[in-house]
C-alpha cells in the first residue's frame, strides 16, 4: 500500500503534459531548406515556434487554450472571428506592376496599390508574426489536378485559421509534405493586426492585398477566415486563363453514373449548393472548379457552407459534416450542452462552417472527372416572377446570361422596401473576378461549342406573381426539372417561344405544372405581368452597358429586347 501513497494520482497526467509539450515545440517538422526560407523572409526562429501542418487535435488545443474557441456537442470547433464576420470587398486591393497589369480588369473589384505600399505591410505583418509565440504555416495545394495545381503556403497567428485552411486547401501526403519545395504563392495572415491608415491607400485598418508579381498575399485588420479562401480563388482566377490558358469557374458541380459533369452557376441564394447536393450524382465541389482540356476539377480540398437555418432535415449532408475536424465560424450555441443553435444570427447572418469534401458521403475523391461537361445550369432567384422555372439556352444567350449574373434579393420587411432589389455580378462572380469579364465568356462560348454542351437558365424564385403576391417555386419542381436536365428529357421536350427575353420554354414537362413551364399562364393578372417584365428587361439592358462595347453584337442581341 505505502508503495501506492508515494506516487500522487496527478502524477501521469504532469508526465502526459511534459510529455506532450516536448514533443509540440517538434511540430514544426521543417527542413533546412525551409527554415532557410522563414530566416530570409524576416521571421526570428530564435524566438518564435512555427508549427506546421500541426494536426486537427493539436490545433484544436491551441485554439481553446489561447483563442476562447468552443468544441461543439458534436465535435467541430466552434470559433469567433472578431469585428468582422464577412469579407471586406473595398478593402481588398491589387498590386499594380509591370508583370500583371495589362491582364488586371482595373476598377472597383481591382483597386490598384503600388508596390512599396504592399512591402510596407509585407513588413508590419511578418513583423506582428515575429511577436506571436506560436506561427501556424499550413502547406496545401490548391487545384485536384496535378498538371494544373499550386502548391499554397499559409502563415497564420490563429490556430482557426490554420485549421481552416487545412479544410480549404487539398491536404498532402506525408511524402508531398517532404517534398513540397517552394511555394507557388504564400498568405501572410496577420489579421489581428490593423493596417495604418496613413499609409498611402489605405482606407480603414483593413486590407487584403495580392500581388501577382511576387505571388503573395498580405491580410491585415481582418480575421474573417473567408478572405484566404478567396484569395487563394483571386489567384487561380488570373493564373488559371493566363499561364494554362484554362478556364476558371465559381460554380459547384456533380457527376452521373455515366461520368456526365454538370456545372451549376449561380449567386448566393439560387440553389447551387443544394441542387447539386443530388443523392444520384457524386459532388466534385460545390464552389470553385476549373474545365480543363482534360476535363474538370474542383479547386478546393472542402466545403465552406452557410449554417444560417441549418437542419439534419433540410440539409442532411452539410449537417452530419459538422463532427470532428470542422470549423463552425461565429455560430452561437447552448452554453450548458454547447450544441449550437443554427437560427440564432446575432453575431452575424453569415455563420459559416468549413470542413473536408471527405465528409460529404457522396463526395468524388480525387475531385477531378476526366471527361467535358454535358450541361451547364444557369440559376437565378427572380423575386419580380417573370422569369420560367426553365429556358434551354442558345450559345449567344448562355454568354449573355453568364456575362449579366442576374439574381435578385428579396426586400426586407423592416426598412419598408417592397420591390425586389435586381443583383447583377457578371461571370456569377463579380468580387473575385480578376480579368476582363469578356475573356472568361469568350473561353466559355468556346468550350461549350467545342464539345457541345447544352445550357439551362433555371429560376428558382417567385412563379404567379412577384414576391409578396406570387409563391417561390417548389423546391421538388426545381429539383424534377434538373433530373430531366440530367436524364435527357428536357434536350428532347417541345418547346415554345417566350418573348421579350426570347426564350425557348418547355411546353409541357411531366410532374410539372404547365402553368408553372410558362409565367404569362401563371399570372392571373396579364397586364402586371408584362410591366413586371418589361421592368426587368430594362434593368438587364442598363447593367449590360457595361460589357456592350466588348463583346459581339449576336450576344448583345441574345439579351430582352424591348
């Protein structure tokens, strides 16, 4: 007994402890070469620990022991990302040098920094980096094919952040770990720390920059995880077209048994991540893709999806993703059980939660189909209710639809607005677009008549009226018109023209209202729904001004005429 009483029961918890801590300052597991690269790039390895490709485990201690993170009931992070709980578009900024310049589509997407500017808040953030006692560097790449891919290094302070983009990015082998060589670009993520607003071209303590030049990224003022998964897409959206000359894409898309791909486009709102969650199709990606020569591939190694309303009976995919490994961003949750409460928006509407594509059950790993896509999905969410739940497109319209963008938002009851508000974001991605809108179409138009693909305008909006008087289009309606998409029944269905916007709509498709196929039939009021449309009609011709001078006049004639 007395053998017992002189070892204290606390005893192999102190040894654990010591055990673990000796063994996390090793985590960094760099090599000369790279140490050498941390050295140069001005971080003080004398007095900071780097970790990298710290595991899921070892990232979340961290974050709960140094960063209030939260695990949920059912194991994912819960995590909170300060001020800002969005990106941050006007502050978002595009080094103007002689390499890139040319390609850049200048303007209020792409503001322009100079280059100096850039290396004086190069240096603050390596310089905020240098005070942290532990930096997170995760080394992924971005892209499922190899003959396309970049390899990506991120430099974190957040273990959330690491953990993030551990999800975002696609995870390495050990072995690709050993030989990861040399970034193709690098984030230097010191987002706890403001931007000066002296210095030339700031206009707030924010700012996310890209310089194409030196392939890099500086974030400063912001901890919103989301602005590194779309720096990472910025980059891939100019490198993609210019240095392979293939065509980047923020789209999701699925495949059928047969190996057929289609593509979903489509704005915050439309359907796309749940359209093309199909219990028949496997998921490529539901973001970010390029349709290569080889066929096409996701970018992203996860999913970022929204949680606002999120249930197990809606969204059954994207709920049971939320276990061990996940990310849930600014979610507010029970403080006794910790089970987080989907409904609750009082930190933001934009709750967010990233995880690896791995966990969508019907997820095609690798994220890469080697064969062209047989059909492209273009949605919108129409609240003025006078576009058709389905248009087969021509070629001329498929560019014109994708150059337009067009959602729109549903009033909100409490400012008194009662007309919808049109959204137009050209290439269904106008803040992350980085060339000229027209080449992204043009390579669009080309692919597409190169291997034929069939394009499909679908509304997933209001039907009978607009908002406030008609009704959103079922869901199962939306959802029997895509398996037609897919089962070929549509390419062969008659169809009729629909004027003003000269459209070709199905006249008669089974489990399909015919009422619903045409929105002339479905308004029971004839006079409102010409003026209805008639309003739309002008809003596109307005927005399309834009890109008139620039493309061809048989795709400026695609668009309503009136």
């Amino acid at each position: 007994m007395s053998n017992y009483n002189r070892t204290p029961y606390v005893t192999p918890h102190i040894l654990h402890k010591h055990y673990a801590q000796a063994y996390d300052a090793e985590t960094s597991n760099l090599i000369g070469r790279e140490l050498e690269y941390f050295s140069q790039a001005g971080f003080d390895m004398d007095r900071i620990q780097i970790k990298r490709n710290a595991p899921p485990a070892v990232l979340y201690e961290d974050a709960v022991r140094n960063e209030g993170a939260i695990i949920s009931s059912s194991g994912a992070l819960i995590n909170f990302s300060g001020k800002k709980t969005g990106r941050s578009p006007k502050d978002k900024r595009i080094v103007y040098e002689e390499t890139s310049k040319d390609e850049i589509w200048w303007g209020s997407v792409n503001i322009k920094m100079d280059e100096h500017t850039f290396e004086i808040n190069r240096e603050r953030a390596i310089d905020y980096l240098n005070t942290r006692d532990n930096v997170y560097v995760f080394d992924g790449y971005a892209g499922w094919d190899p003959k396309y891919r970049i390899k990506v290094r991120v430099i974190c302070a957040r273990a959330y952040h690491a953990l993030f983009m551990n999800n975002m990015l696609i995870r390495p082998t050990e072995e690709e770990l050993q030989n990861f060589g040399d970034p193709d670009f690098i984030i230097y993520n010191a987002g706890q720390f403001p931007a000066n607003r002296f210095t030339k071209g700031m206009s707030s303590t924010t700012s996310v920059e890209i310089n194409f030049k030196r392939m890099e990224m500086v974030i400063l003022g912001t901890e919103y995880a989301g602005e590194m998964k779309k720096g990472v897409f910025s980059v891939m959206h100019y490198l993609q077209p210019v240095k392979f000359g293939q065509l980047s894409l923020h789209s999701s898309a699925n495949v059928g048994e047969s190996g057929d791909v289609t593509l979903f486009f489509g704005l915050s709102g439309t359907g796309k991540t749940t359209l093309s969650a199909d219990p028949r199709r496997k998921l490529i990606g539901d973001d970010e893709h390029v349709w290569s020569d080889d066929g096409v591939f996701n970018i992203e190694g996860g999913c970022y999806a929204k949680c606002i309303n999120l249930s197990a009976e809606k969204e059954p995919e994207i709920f049971s993703a939320i276990r061990f490994g996940s990310v849930l961003e600014n979610v507010v949750y029970n403080p006794l059980t910790r089970v987080p409460d989907y409904d609750d928006a009082s930190i933001t509407e934009n709750t967010r939660c990233a995880y690896p594509i791995e966990y969508i059950p019907n997820a095609q790993i690798p994220c890469f189909v080697a064969s062209q896509p047989k059909n492209i999905i273009m949605l919108t969410c129409d609240a003025f209710g006078v576009l058709p739940p389905v248009a087969k497109l021509t070629p001329e319209q498929a560019s014109y639809h994708f150059l337009a963008g067009y959602t729109s938002k549903t009033p909100g009851t409490e400012d008194g607005v009662l007309e919808p508000i049109p959204t137009f974001s050209t290439c269904y991605s106008a803040p992350f677009i980085v060339l000229h809108p027209g080449r992204y179409a043009e390579m669009l138009a080309e692919r597409m008549a190169k291997n034929n693909v069939d394009c499909w305008l679908i509304n997933t909006g209001w039907t009978g009226g607009k908002f406030g008087t008609g009704k959103r289009c079922p869901l199962k309606y939306t959802r029997r018109i895509v398996d037609a998409v897919h089962s070929g029944e549509l390419a062969k269905a008659e169809y009729e023209n629909f004027g003003v916007f000269g459209l070709q709509v199905p006249t008669a498709l089974e489990g399909v209202p015919r009422e619903l196929l045409n929105p002339r039939l479905a308004w029971t009021n004839t006079e409102a729904f010409e003026r209805e449309i008639r309003k739309l009609a002008g809003m596109f011709q307005k927005a399309f001004a834009l890109y008139e001078s620039d493309v061809d006049e048989k795709v400026r004639l695609a668009g309503p005429q009136l």
